[in-house]
C-alpha cells in the first residue's frame, strides 16, 4: 500500500510526510508543483529513503496524476497543495483561483476516475490490492472558511456558516464544497479538516511568527498590522499532522472535522511572546558598549550601527529599522512605497517596562492593517475528540519554545529561504 500527498515540499505537508515515515514503512508519493513555498530541503533527510517518492508536478495535470494513481495503487490522497497566504491573495488572486479551485477540481476528477475503476469488495472473496471501500480523499482546509467571528460569539463549529472574506479564503471555501459535491453526487469516500493557525519548523518567513523570529534575529522591525488585536487560534503543526492521521484511519465518510488547539491568541500577545522567547534563548548582548544579537549588531550609547538594513541608536532613544522610525517612543514613520505604510500609533514599541535596547519588543512597528482583515478565528474542536479521540499534544508554551529553538538551530534552512524571490516578496508587502 502507498498513499499519494500533494504540496507536501510545504510547511504542512513537509512536516506530515517526516512524521508518517518517521512511524510507518508505507510509501509516500509526493507530488509538489514547487512554487515559491516549496522546498524540498524541508525533506533533505529523507533523500535516501526509498518509501519517499517525490514527483515535481502540478495537481492539476489530470494525466500526470492518472499515471501516478494507476502506477502506484495509492490507498488514499491526502491534499495540501494550494496556494496558502492571504497577503498575497490580495497582491494576486489568479493563482489562488488556478490552484485552490480549478486544481481541486482537476485533481478530483482525477482521483474520481481511478477510484471508479477499483474493484468492490466481495463478501467471503478475496482481491489482491485495494478496493473502493478502503480508498480515502482527505482535502486539508482552513477555519478561514468561516468568515470572522467578534469576541464574545462562539468558536466555530462543522456547520457553522461558509463567509470566507479573502481571496485565498474564498478559493479555499470553494474546493470545500467541490469536495462535498464528488462525496455526494459521485460517491468519492471523502474526508475534510479544517484547522486554524499552524506554526512550527519549516514555516516559511512570509507567515506572522517565522517572519517574527527572522526579523528580530536580524534586527529588522516587526510589523503588526493595524493594532494587533486580531485574535488567531494557535496550532503546533505536529498536532495538525497528528490529527490528519487520525481523520485518515478513523473518520466517518463524507464528515468534516475542525481541528484546533483551544488556543486563541491576539497578534500582539504572539509577538511579545516571541520577542520574550528570543530575550531569553538568544539575548541581545552588550558587548562593550555594543548590542549584538544573533547575526544583527546594534550598538547602544553615542554610537549608531547598522543591523541589516535597520539602524538602532540609543542614548536619544532613536530606533531607524527599515524604513519606519521611532524617537523617544514615538513612532514616527517615512512613507512607503506600498499599501502597507506604517501607521501612526500611540502603540509605542518603547513604551514596555524593557529597556529598548535590551529586548526585542523595542522593533515592534505598526503597519497598516491589512485590506478585509479578518478579526477573530476561534475552533470548536469537540468532534474530533469526541469521535475519533484527537487532542493536540503540545501547548502553546512548549509549541513556541520548540519553534523558536528549532529557527535558532537551523539558520542554514533560514538562510537558504531568504532567497530572491523571497526579498521581492518583504519590498513588496513592506516596502523594505
Ligand atoms: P504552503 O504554502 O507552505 O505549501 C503549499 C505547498 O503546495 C507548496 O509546497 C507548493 O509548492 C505546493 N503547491 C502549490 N500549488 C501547487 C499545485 N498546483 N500543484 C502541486 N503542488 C502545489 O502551505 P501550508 O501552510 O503548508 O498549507 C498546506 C495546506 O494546509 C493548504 O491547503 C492550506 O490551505 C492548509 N492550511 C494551512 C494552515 C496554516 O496555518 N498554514 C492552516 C489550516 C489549513
Ligand atoms: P498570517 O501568518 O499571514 O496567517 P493568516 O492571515 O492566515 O491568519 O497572519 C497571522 C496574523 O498576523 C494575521 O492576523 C495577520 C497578522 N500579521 C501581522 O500583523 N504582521 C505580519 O507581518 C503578518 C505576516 C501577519
């Protein structure tokens, strides 16, 4: 037996594909278009295992991906690959809508084809292989689906309303009932999951906290959009692969399951932590009368020195990083070139009990909210623990801390991500 996962060079499907065979013998082929969030270094441990087999392709080439259904006999498709962050959705919907929608769909028709062809199982009989009965199409969703929810109302539940507000969640929610449609008009033995926020190794820098923990590390400023009190529900992606597992062997056909980790956190709160994470694993050191701090530099008293592309100076308590300012805890901010431009706010980065050349906190910098932002995520998660026994493993206090160890270990992968393309990317959402 094998089984099939797509976008699994991502953050979420890299991290299922080194769980499953870090526990199982059975195959994986993975099929990834490698598009700017692929990266098959997230899988460079498994180059020579012979269970792990990758095809760089798209989901939606129906023949590619009938060759590799009829040649490999997968017992079930797990699918991550899409098109996967909001910011750039408003930049550019097209390719959410080629991938999230019409590559779903391209690739249920083609699973729908080799499912059909399965044999049916036979009561006393024998048949070598699968049959229809053991095959499984697991689609890997998003609570964005949902819409917003304010503060006081209830977490989201399976039959909670579909208002998706952003393009990537409005693609999301369309392959959502293209799924549903192929269980209930064609039969397809489908599962969905829909999970909240996810953080953890291998997530790439363009996503709030990975970009956190790069931007400090370098001591560039730490953008927070709007006033920071939009609330997200927190997952460490283990526990959303752990739970994927679970839907896979024990969920009940045509069902969708919220996954989450009881973990509601506003934007702020998730940067102070970080930075309160960063302080104490990798403190900005005064090294006569300097601040260094992982790669970056910044120098206190009368002298100034550049950290990357952010200037820190103290004694006047004057921070320049990137291309917002701020002078005696005020933030002061240049125009930008893009929509982003920093707002005023008395959110003053300086204005915590920290020294602002002691901590981190001191390059938070407000930005412009982001268009439609939505304002709170909250999952039910009961059903899945009711039903199938899924509960997440990890809290949000040893999530982080092993995020924020895992990023101080592996500065090569961070290095190696903050390509080009990846710089294009910061010019055009920060203007930096
Ligand atoms: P990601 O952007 O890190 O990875 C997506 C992967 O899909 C990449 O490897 C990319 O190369 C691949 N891909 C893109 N288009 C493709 C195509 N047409 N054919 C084949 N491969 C293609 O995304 P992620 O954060 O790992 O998310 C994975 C899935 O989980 C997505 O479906 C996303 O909607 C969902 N999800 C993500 C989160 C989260 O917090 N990241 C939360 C809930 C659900
Ligand atoms: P993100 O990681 O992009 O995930 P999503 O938009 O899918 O929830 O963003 C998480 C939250 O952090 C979201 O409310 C937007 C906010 N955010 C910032 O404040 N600053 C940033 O630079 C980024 C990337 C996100």
């Amino acid at each position: 037996m094998a089984i099939l996962v797509t976008g699994s060079a991502g953050f979420i499907g890299s991290n299922f594909v080194l769980d499953w065979l870090a526990g199982s013998d059975e195959p994986v082929i993975n099929l990834d278009k490698l598009t700017y969030a692929g990266n098959l270094e997230n899988l460079a441990s498994l180059k020579d295992n012979p269970n792990h087999i990758f095809v760089h392709g798209d989901i939606g080439d129906v023949k590619l991906v009938s060759e590799l259904l009829e040649k490999y006999q997968p017992r079930a498709v797990v699918n991550f690959a899409a098109e996967s962050h909001v910011d750039r959705s408003i930049h550019g919907p097209e390719d959410f809508i080629q991938t999230n929608i019409l590559g779903t769909f391209h690739l249920l028709e083609a699973v729908r084809a080799y499912w059909q062809k399965l044999p049916s199982p036979v009561h006393g009989g024998r048949i070598e292989g699968i049959t229809k009965a053991d095959f499984r199409f697991l689609h890997v969703s998003t609570d964005e689906v949902y819409g917003s929810l304010t503060k006081d109302e209830p977490a989201f539940t399976e039959t909670h309303r579909y208002e998706p507000n952003s393009p990537y969640s409005a693609s999301k929610a369309s392959s959502d009932h293209l799924v549903r449609a192929w269980h209930h008009t064609y039969g397809l033995p489908v599962l969905t999951t829909n999970c909240s926020n996810n953080y953890g190794p291998y997530h790439f820098p363009e996503k709030l906290i990975p970009l956190l923990i790069v931007n400090a590390l370098a001591g560039k400023s730490l953008p927070v959009y709007g006033d920071g009190q939009q609330i997200r529900d927190w997952l460490y992606v283990k526990d959303h692969c752990s739970a994927i597992r679970c839907v896979l062997e024990k969920g009940k056909l045509g069902e969708v399951y919220n996954v989450g980790g009881w973990n509601e956190k506003a934007n702020l709160d998730i940067v102070h932590i970080v930075c309160d994470l960063l302080d104490e694993l990798r403190p900005m050191k005064m090294v006569s009368g300097e601040v260094v701090s992982g790669e970056s530099k910044i120098v206190s008293g009368e002298s100034e020195v550049v950290s990357g592309e952010s200037k820190i100076v103290s004694g006047e308590s004057k921070i320049v990083s990137g291309k917002s300012e701020v002078v005696s805890g005020q933030t002061r901010h240049s125009p930008l070139t893009t929509d982003h431009s920093p707002l005023s706010t008395d959110h003053s980065p300086l204005s915590t009990d920290h020294s602002p050349l002691s901590t981190y906190r001191s390059l938070i910098t407000f930005v412009t909210d982001r268009p439609g932002h939505d304002r709170r995520y909250a999952i039910d998660a009961r059903k899945i623990e009711r039903e199938l026994g899924w509960k997440p493993a990890e809290t949000f206090e040893t999530g982080i801390r092993k995020t924020v160890q895992w990023y101080l270990d592996n500065q090569d992968w961070v290095n190696n991500v903050l390509s080009g393309n990846y710089r294009q990317w910061v010019e055009k959402q920060y203007g930096e």
